[in-house]
C-alpha cells in the first residue's frame, strides 16, 4: 500500500506540477495579448490596492451580500489558502505514517486552527453544493442564476474540494490514533469522534489507513490540477487563482466598483484624439483580442455563479443578455483563439490575414475557424455575441455592482457597441433619430433651444438666467443644471418647476444656464458615439468654465493663472444622468465641478430647518431607485429621508431595492428604443411597486418618471392599477407638504393636467 501510494502521488504530482506551470505561462502569454491600458491606471497606489484586495477577500464584501451562500464561500476559500500545510504532511506521511510538520506540528494553536479549518471547509462546500443542487430544480430556467453555467465543472470541482476535506479530516483523526491519544484534547477536537471509532485497530493498520487517505488527498488535488491545467477557460475552478490580481488591478484603487463614468476611449493605450485620429487608431473592439488585457483577465476570472444574471433586468425580462454567458462566450472565444493570436494571426482593417501560411500551419484547424467567427454576429452569422444581446443592455450597473471578483461588464459592453455604431453604423434604427436630434439641435427630442426657458414662463418668481440676469455665477450659490428632460419634456418639467420652488422658498440663490447648453451626451456615449459626446461635452464645460467666471484660453481651456474660479463650482442636477456625466466625466474633458443631486440639496434644506413639511400626505408610498443615482452614485438615503419627513405618508420597500434596486429600463440609451423582445423593463418594475399597493410611486429622476408613468398609465388603462395612484419626483412631495393647502403659490398643474401621451 505503501508503495503504490508513493508512486501514485508522485507520479501524478510531477504531471501536474508540469502541466499547471506549463498553463501559468499559456496565461501570461494569453493576457499580452490583450491591448495595453494607459500608463498608470491600474497599477496607481499599489498600497491602497493591496488594502483593497485583502479587505474584499478576508471581509469577502461582495459574497457576504448572500447570507449563508457567503459565510460557506468564505470558509472553502480561507480553507483553500491556508490549508496546503496538510499537502506537505500528507507527503510526509507517504513516507512515514506518523510524520509531522517541524516545529508546527504539535504546536497546539496550529493543530486546532487546522482542525477547525479543515472541518468547515468541508462543511462550507457541502453547503454550497447543496444550494446549488436545490438551485436547479427548484428555480428552473431563467430563475436560476446557474442557468447557462458549465454544471459539470462545478461539481467536479467541488466534489474535489470535498473529497479533499473528508481527506484531511481522516488523516488528522488517523494521526491522533497514532499519537495513542485515548482521551478528548484540544489538538483534536473537531476529529476526536473518529478516534474514538478507530479504536482498537492495529498500528500496522492505522499506518496501512494513513497511506491511503494520503495518497487520496494528493491524488485527487493532482487530478484536479491537472483537469484545470488542461482547461484554461474553465473559470469555475481558475478563478481562486486569478480573483486576487483581477481585484489588485480593478478601475478603482479604493475599492469602488467601476460605475459612474465611463472610461474614455483608447488605442494602444492611449486617448484617441477625435479630431486628429492617428493612422491605427482602433475604433472600438471588433476582435476579442482588441480588448486590454484587463478585459481579458476579466473573462478568464469569471466563477460564472450568476449573481449578475440574477439582478440583470435584460435577463429577468426574457432578452438574451445574461453578463455572465456574455463574459463566458467571450473567455471561450479567446481562448479558443489564442492559439491562433500567439502564431501571429490577425487581420487589417480591410480584413486581410497579417500572418503567413508557414505561421499557421501548426495552429489547430479549431483555432482556424474560431478565428473566422465575428465577434458580433447573429446565430446564422455564426457570431460570438449576438446584437440583441449587445443592445438589450441598459448600462444599469446591477451586474458590476453583485461581481464577487470585480468584473467591468459595462466597459467591455460599450466597448463593442463603439465600434457597432463608429464603424459599422449598426444599431437600433430609433436610435439614430436620437443621435441626429442631438447633433443638430443638442437635445434628444430635436426641439428649438429657446424652449429649453419655458419652463421659467410657469413659476410666479423670478429664475435668474446666466449671461442675462446675472454675469456669471459669483453672485449665487448654485447653478441649477436643468437638463434636457427637466426643460423639455412635460412630465419632467413639474420636477424642475418644483426643485426651483423649493429653492425658492429656502432662499437659495441659484441661476440656471441661458439655453445655449446642450445634452451633456450621457445617451450618446453609452450607445457608443463617443466623438459626439465629446463635442457636446467639449461645448458644455467651455460654456460651463465661462459661467464660473473663468478666464479661458482660445481653445475654451481655462488658464492655468485663473485656475482658481471666482465662485465655487457647485451645480445641482435632477438629472441623475447629468449627474454621472458633469460629476464623473466632464473631468475627462476639463470639467472640475462639484456637483450634487438635487435630493442631496433638499434633504440638507429640510435638515437646516429651511424646508418644513407640514402638510401630511396620506397614504402608501414606495420609492424607486434610479440606477444612475443609486448603484452608480451611491446616493440612496437623501431621497429616503425627505420621504420620511413628510408628515403622513408610510414608506414600503419594493423588494429589489438600493443596491439591488431593479432597472426602470431607459438607461444605456433604451430611453431611445423600442423594446420588442420579453417584457417590458419598466412594466417588471411597476408590477413590483404595485405589489405594495402604493397610493404613491415616487423616483428622483426624470427618464425613471417616464418609464414608470408610460407604465402605470397603462396599467390603469388595463385595470390593473387604482386610478388614483400617483408617479411623482421626491421634490414634488416635499412641495406638496412645505406648502400649506391654501397657498395660493400651488401649481393648478399638478390637479388639473391629463398625463401627456407617452414619449415614445
């Protein structure tokens, strides 16, 4: 027995060792293949990285969101780290049946660390294949965040982790009947009921037992090493491995997800200059290969456990965007690919081979033909990613937010769409109207930019008007950035006539723009036209800087010696779009301003006592989170608590809510498509907040109050919901209870108007 467990284990282990440093450099040559990324932004404040990496890994931030799926995980990947110290016992004691660690062995906190850690290892993984098991038939179809994953991989690596844990606990127990411990101690207390059954049995057959379960532990981890070694894509099992530097190297050194703005375009690692693009400039990516190596480590990490499929609203809806198949059919494309990348494959722009015959004529005729697949492409087509898929995305963040190993869905998402609409001019036709309107008139809807101050005609109080009423913005506190929606569009024209009210009556000094502004390109730049929002962005912060009263150069740059601004650059949106983009993006392009949303301003005001809802309100109110607000701003409670303080009204949670919040189904641009495939995001939405009985259903952004007008109207059509049910913005409630019932100051509107037909 002896014998034969020697030669086993370290047969296997010399071919294993072999094989896995054989896939670490497939890996290594694999990720250089990927585009290089601009210098500095993922290796900055490596300190902060690794204090980032340790606190997401030991406090396991993301998992630990799913109760007991995250205390299991955490004990099998704590187990996992800590544990190979029984992989050099067990090798010992293919030798020596008695055989200890030196120094450690016998060292009383070690051997009960060991014994606890080796026990819920075990424990967690049983837990986990349990959930799973009960996952499946349970939650069929689309209901299960495992639909679509590679199942037998699953199993074969955690009956692996099981197998090995049953191992060591054996051996331990095996190890104390040795060491004749015939009474309970410390060192053994997890094991000590297996002692006890091993009672009696002979030395020779206590040591017989030792070289088993030894050769077992270290065959089976060989198995496993070699079964991975040999599948580099099977992420399942790859991702223990390639978690820690996909987190070390994510967008954010402190830790943030990569929401909020996104990345501006490269081509070899650098900016891309729209109005002198360089001769190899690459639009996009319309090969796998063209996405950074980062990308590329993003698809190899992948444990494809489906917590992005589950909140996805695309998915829930019955479309055919799942992030986690997304990223899966990209890492098995890439990976099927790589063979013929590595011999120099590729093709120009005008789509001819880079690589000579003699190159490839040891490429796998796989490889060949997976290299022929477009990256987008419908099933007839032969492609890797359908375009339905790629357009169902509404850029909510859901699945960045729930990625236990920091995965950029959206990045690579609208990576490819750039290149759809840059190159290809392929893309929702409805969506063109949207990009035509903004570049001839610099708002969505194509209207007159004098409309964007009607609004102003609709208030008995004066709004003072930058470069009109006022020079610049020295003489208030707050510019009040409109937006095109809060000026042009009826419904969210009561918000903007409310916020102003409200400012108003708190006596803060605010100014808006004189309607030269445009779109701040938030639509266009995630539908991926990223020369025009930066035009319109360009065109908004020269505007914006002149407004702040700064001295601009003759490119509209400001001057370095005025760098300091006359006023504080402090801008209030309710727009959580305009937000995103003149907070997190318009830096990019020259833009620094301290921007604000307006329930942050109101939820201060009523703190200050400035703003006093005295009026109750009564009823049922349930608060939709905005995804550009919540998930990709963080600003969940100000909209809470204004509700909290209007007298009357009782607030009642939808059941996805705050960073599990559900998609109103306008961002990403959806705002401007039609939405033909499952069910209507926004219609999913409403059917939740109806679960409730709301007499109110209120929001905090303007594309979120259409989408869920247009679909409570259309329910009340239906008889599906009360007719008196109400969707308003947050400032609207605080106004209906600052004012008091017989101020003559009230807006007959918000009794009297019909809801204005839906938008689209």
């Amino acid at each position: 027995m002896q014998l034969a467990a020697i030669i086993v284990s370290l047969v296997l282990t010399v071919v294993g060792v072999a094989l896995l440093a054989r896939a670490i450099g497939q890996f290594v040559r694999y990720f250089k293949l990927g585009q290089p990324v601009p210098a500095g932004t993922r290796t900055d404040n490596p300190y902060q990285r690794s204090v980032t990496l340790v606190r997401e890994f030991l406090g396991h931030t993301r998992m630990n969101r799913w109760g007991i799926v995250g205390v299991a995980h955490w004990f099998v990947a704590i187990g996992f780290l800590t544990l190979p110290p029984t992989i050099i016992t067990a090798y010992g004691q293919l030798f020596q049946a008695d055989w200890t660690l030196p120094v450690l062995g016998g060292f009383l906190p070690y051997e009960m660390y060991i014994e606890f850690i080796g026990a819920m290892t075990t424990l967690g993984i049983a837990v986990l294949m349990v959930i799973r098991l009960l996952n499946l038939p349970s939650r069929p179809g689309r209901k299960s965040r495992f639909a679509g994953s590679k199942m037998g991989q699953a199993y074969f690596v955690e009956w692996i982790i099981l197998t090995i844990g049953l191992a060591i606990y054996m051996l331990r127990a095996l190890e104390g009947a040795l060491h004749h411990v015939d009474h309970y101690e410390a060192a053994y207390f997890a094991s000590y009921p297996v002692i006890m059954a091993l009672d009696g049995l002979s030395v020779s057959t206590l040591q017989t037992l030792v070289y088993l379960f030894a050769m077992i532990k270290l065959s089976t981890t060989m198995i496993w090493m070699i079964t991975v070694s040999l599948n580099t894509n099977m992420g399942v099992a790859w991702h223990r491995f390639l978690a820690f530097p996909n987190i070390w190297f994510k967008r954010n050194a402190d830790g943030s997800t990569a929401l909020g703005g996104l990345q501006p375009m490269t081509s070899g690692g650098k900016p891309i200059n729209f109005e002198d693009p360089g001769d190899d400039d690459v639009f996009g990516v319309s090969q796998v290969e063209q996405f950074s190596w980062k990308g590329l480590l993003d698809f190899s990490t992948c444990t494809e456990c489906g917590r992005c499929q589950s909140q996805c609203p695309a998915w829930n809806t019955g479309k055919p965007l799942s992030p986690k198949l997304l990223i899966m059919s990209l890492r098995d494309h890439a990976h099927a690919k790589a063979p013929y990348l590595l011999a120099g494959g590729g093709k120009t722009m005008e789509g001819e081979e880079k690589a000579s015959e003699e190159q490839l004529k040891d490429v796998p005729a796989s490889a060949l033909a997976e290299a022929e697949r477009p990256l987008i492409g419908t099933l007839e087509e032969n492609g890797v990613i359908d375009p339905d898929v790629l357009w169902s995305c509404t850029t909510c963040g859901a699945c960045v937010e729930q990625c236990p190993v920091d995965i950029e869905h959206i990045d690579h998402i609208v990576d490819m769409r750039r290149y759809q609409v840059m190159i290809e001019s392929a893309f929702p036709s409805e969506a063109g109207t949207m990009l035509k309107n903004l570049e001839k008139k610099g708002n969505p809807w194509g209207l007159a930019k004098k409309q964007r101050l009607e609004w102003t005609k609709e208030v008995d109080f004066e709004v003072p008007v930058v470069g009109k009423d006022i020079e610049d913005l020295s003489e208030v506190e707050y510019l009040y950035w409109v937006g095109c929606a809060g000026a042009l569009e009826d419904r969210a024209k009561k918000t903007t006539k409310a916020f102003a009210e409200l400012l108003h009556i708190a006596g803060v000094k605010f100014a808006i723009m004189g309607g030269d502004e445009k779109c701040t390109g938030d639509s266009a730049r995630r539908l991926g036209n990223e020369p025009l929002f930066q035009e319109l962005g360009m065109e908004n912060v020269m505007a914006l800087n002149t407004a702040f009263g700064e001295e601009l150069d003759d490119e509209g740059k400001v001057v370095p010696e005025s760098a300091k601004p006359k006023s504080a650059k402090k801008i209030v949106a309710t727009c959580p779009h305009c937000l995103n983009t003149l907070g997190n993006e318009y830096p990019q392009l020259g833009g620094d301003y301290e921007v604000i949303h307006h329930t942050q301003l109101l939820q201060h005001l009523v703190d200050e006592g400035k703003l006093i809802p005295v009026t109750p309100v009564e009823g049922i109110i349930t608060y939709h989170d905005p995804c550009y607000l919540g998930r990709h701003n963080k600003i969940y409670t100000p909209p809470r608590e204004i509700i909290a303080a209007v007298p009357g009204i009782r607030n009642e949670e939808m059941h996805r809510h705050k960073e599990r919040g559900f998609c109103c189904g306008a961002g990403g641009a959806r705002m401007w498509m039609e939405e033909r495939i499952g069910k209507r995001i926004n219609n999913e939405r409403v059917d939740e907040a109806l679960s409730v009985n709301p007499d109110i259903v209120s929001t905090a952004c303007p594309f979120c109050l259409v989408m869920l007008t247009d679909s409570v109207n259309g329910k009340k059509n239906d008889g599906k919901a009360k007719e008196s049910i109400q969707v308003v913005d947050v400032a609207q409630l605080l106004l209906d209870s600052v004012k008091t019932p017989s101020d003559p100051a009230g807006d007959p509107e918000t009794e009297s108007t019909p809801e204005p037909e839906p938008v689209k």
